[in-house]
C-alpha cells in the first residue's frame, strides 16, 4: 500500500554522446538506485546508439532503463563541424523529442529531476516546460566548470585568441592556465563551437544545482569557492570520484594481465591515450624508441592491436602490428621488458605491478589513477586534456609532463627522461606519495559519511522532498 502512496522517485538523465559521459551517469544512476531507492531511466541521442553503449547499458541493474531520442537531421552543419557543435545542435533540435519522453515518465513515474550533462543544458527547457526540475551533471573537474561558468564574462573582457595572452587565465581557486593550454573548442573564436561553449556556459545558470565529479581534496580552493551559495549561481556539488565499477572492462585476450603477474611491484609503466588518441607516424616512433631507451618496463595500448611482451602478435589484425614502429633492434626483438598490447584499463591500473601512467589526461583516465594510487606523466592530445595536464601537473601535483618540441614532437630523450624520472627519480616519489595521499581522499570522500557522499545526499534530499507531493 504504502508503494502506492509513494512510489520510488525516479530520475531522467540525458548524457551526450560518448562513453566518457556515459560512464560516470551510469555510475551516478547506480548509487541513486543502490543507496537511495531510486529509479532511473536514460535518455539516449540516436547518433551514439552504439555496440557498445548498447551492451554497457544492457549491463545494468533493472531499475535502470533507457530509451533512445528520435534522430535529429544535422544535415545543414558544415562537414568540419566540431563535435562539441554537433552535440550541441542535437541537443537543441531534441528538446521537443526530450518533452515528450518526459511527459510520458511523468505520467507513469514519480518523476523528482531531470539531469543533463555538460553539452545538453538546452533540454532544460523541456524538463522546465513540465515544472520538472532540471540539474546539471558535469563529468570533468571544478578547472573546466569554473572556466565555463566564468566564459561569459571571459568573452567580453578578451578580445583576442586565447593563445595570443602574454599572461595566463586565472579562474578562482584554479591554478593558472596559459591561454593556449585552455578548452581545445576555445581556441578559434570564430568556428561555431566556441559560440556554443559561450551559449552552455549562461545557460549553466538555469540549472537548479550543478553536479561535478570531482572531490574536494583534488581541487581544494575550487571546490571551496564554486560550492559557495552566489547570487544568479546554482549551488555546486562535489560528487566524485564516480569511476566504472561492477563491470568487466575486456578480458586479458593479450595475456598482458599474466604478465602483470610476472613483474616486480610498481615496475611498468602503462602507456595509453583513450579510445580516441592517436599519434602521428614519427610521434610514434619516437615514443617506442624513448620508451626502450628508458629502460623500464612497459605496457603500451596501440588501439586493437595486441602483443605481449615477447612481441607475438595476438592480435586478428592481418596488418603488422609493429607498423608504425621502428625498424632494426625494437622491432620483434625478444627479451626486452615492455609490451605493445590491448589492454583492459581498469584493471591494469589496479595491479600492484603499475606503477605509473603515461595519459592523455582525459578526466575517466584521470580518476582511474587517481583512485588506484598511480602517479601520472601527460601527454594531452585534444578537448579539456592540455588544461587538465596544467593542473595535475601544477595544481594537484600528481603528474609530471612531457616536453614536447616547437614541432610539437616529444622526443625519444625526452620521453626517456620523464619516463625514468616518474618511475626512479626524486621527482617521481613526490607525486607517487602525493596521488597516494589522493587516493586515500577520494576513497574516503564516497563513504557514507565523505564529503561526496554528503553532497549527493543533499541533492537526494531535495528531489525526495520534490517526490513527497506532486509538483506545483
């Protein structure tokens, strides 16, 4: 009886595409429907309607549900259109479609919030049309949040490109950031995806609380400042570290987890640029080289091609995995100490046998070492990464950084130098003990009495005092 009376809340959660958006939602959703009796259902774009994301959201608990939007036409946008303008755009052009499927959760549901991720703040007009309360998840740090709440006003007071500034951004509580280290979208501002980034970063406002995966110990003084109550500003939450967990991320199909096994404590780097990081041919070739001229142990994920450390190809590629590398010494050569492999992620960095991650600093990848205790080296590549290695390199101070060259090229001495100094050098234990000091936080701050935890309680509370009566 008492069901009927008060039946469980239930959440809509729109991620934009991409499983580094999915992830930390289905994480969220997962401890909404765990520890607070929730139920949730996803919103999902047609366009990122992949294998996938497909067989990821089929893995979740059955109090979580997903219906896919209608397709929207984005035939009209540029071929070069940014991706950041195509999420966009499909958010725009969905709200009617998101109106709809609210209504009907509506109607069947307790229906408490909508929520919606970084590029989707438009749809809060849907979920405000139904007097349903609509709140921001944002699924990288307070760095990138403060810096899209501050980009109205950063766009009237600048003038020129970013990276023309003599001096650095300051955002409040952030570490500095050279102009040409910010938001990749940021950088022309003539292309439409800096326009739109200006659009998100007011319409942020509209929001009745903004979610973060962040803790507070990583960004301290950020965190400190946007989780101020402000005038014309939601109220902010700390929420993380949200990582994946409770599911397998890939089987050890290159034996490089059995090979974890056979080596020393915190012995190999592992070398990985995400799903969507790729290198120029001569990048490449100095990364192999300065990696053997480091002489440690390593793990190198090369898309799907997979080896072992013996070099035997284990991968169904009829393309020669050593393509791209080196001729001469490297290439076949048996005995050596690294690998060139496909790699389940979350449990390489688990294994007490990785002792430091060469990363694109994409923020899942960042939280994942983070909360394993494994010091960082930077190599970032496109979107918020060049800003997120500024600050784990600078603020946090887990990482150190790659030198790269006017070219743009890291070098092979280079490369060996950072990789040797991370793993043996003075340097590298002042950030091995400071991501550890980290790890302990992050843990701490999703207990039941942490910092997060209490964060997320509040917002919990709130849509549970919404669910108590219907809406006015």
């Amino acid at each position: 009886m008492a069901n009927h009376q008060h039946p469980l809340p239930h959440i809509a959660i729109l991620p934009t595409p991409g499983m580094g958006h999915l992830i930390p939602l289905t994480e969220l959703a997962k401890r909404l429907v765990n520890s607070d009796n929730f139920s949730v259902t996803f919103l999902y774009f047609a366009e990122s309607n992949s294998k996938s994301q497909q067989a990821y959201l089929s893995s979740l608990p059955p109090s979580i549900t997903s219906i896919s939007l209608p397709p929207v036409d984005l035939g009209d946008l540029p071929s070069n259109a940014a991706i950041e303008t195509r999420m966009s755009v499909a958010s725009l052009r969905s709200v009617p479609s998101v109106a709809n499927i609210l209504q009907n959760l509506k109607s069947k549901h307790n229906l408490v919030a909508f929520v919606a991720d970084l590029f989707g703040a438009d749809t809060f007009d849907a979920a405000r049309e139904l007097n349903v309360p609509a709140y921001m998840f944002f699924p990288s740090n307070f760095l990138a949040l403060s810096l899209f709440l501050n980009l109205p006003k950063l766009h009237e007071e600048i003038k020129c490109e970013y990276r023309d500034l003599e001096q650095p951004v300051k955002l409040p509580g952030c570490v500095p950031i050279p102009g040409k280290d910010l938001l990749h979208p940021l950088q022309d501002r003539k292309d439409e995806a800096y326009s739109w980034l200006v659009h998100h970063g007011e319409k942020y406002s509209e929001a009745e609380g903004i979610l973060a995966n962040s803790f507070y110990e990583f960004e301290p003084e950020a965190v400190e400042i946007l989780s101020r109550v402000e005038p014309g500003r939601p109220p902010i939450y700390a929420v993380g570290p949200l990582i994946q967990t409770g599911t397998s991320d890939g089987v050890d199909a290159s034996g490089c987890l059995a090979w974890l096994n056979e080596q020393p404590r915190g012995s190999v780097i592992f070398v990985s640029f995400g799903s969507g990081g790729t290198l120029s041919t001569e990048q490449t070739r100095e990364l192999a080289l300065g990696l053997e001229m480091s002489g440690q142990r390593f793990l190198w994920v090369v898309r799907s091609r997979a080896m072992r450390c013996d070099a035997t190809i284990r991968s169904e590629s009829k393309r020669d995995p050593f393509e791209f590398c080196p001729k001469g010494s490297w290439r076949g050569r048996r005995g050596w100490d690294g690998g060139v492999i496909w790699a389940p992620q979350i449990k390489v960095l688990s294994h007490v046998s990785t002792g430091g991650f060469l990363t694109h600093c994409g923020w899942n990848s960042t939280l994942e070492s983070v909360v394993n205790g494994v010091p960082m080296i930077g190599w970032p590549l496109f979107a918020e990464q060049r800003q997120n290695a500024v600050m784990l390199a600078e603020g946090a101070k887990v990482a150190l950084r790659v030198r790269f060259g006017v070219d743009g090229v890291a070098r092979k001495e280079d490369i060996s130098d950072v990789v040797r100094e991370l793993m043996e050098g003075e340097m590298g234990k002042k950030v091995r003990f400071r991501v550890k000091e980290l790890q302990l936080a992050g843990i701490r701050a999703l207990e039941e009495e942490g910092r997060s935890s209490k964060n997320l309680k509040e917002v919990v509370g709130k849509w549970k005092g919404l669910g108590a009566e219907p809406l006015k």
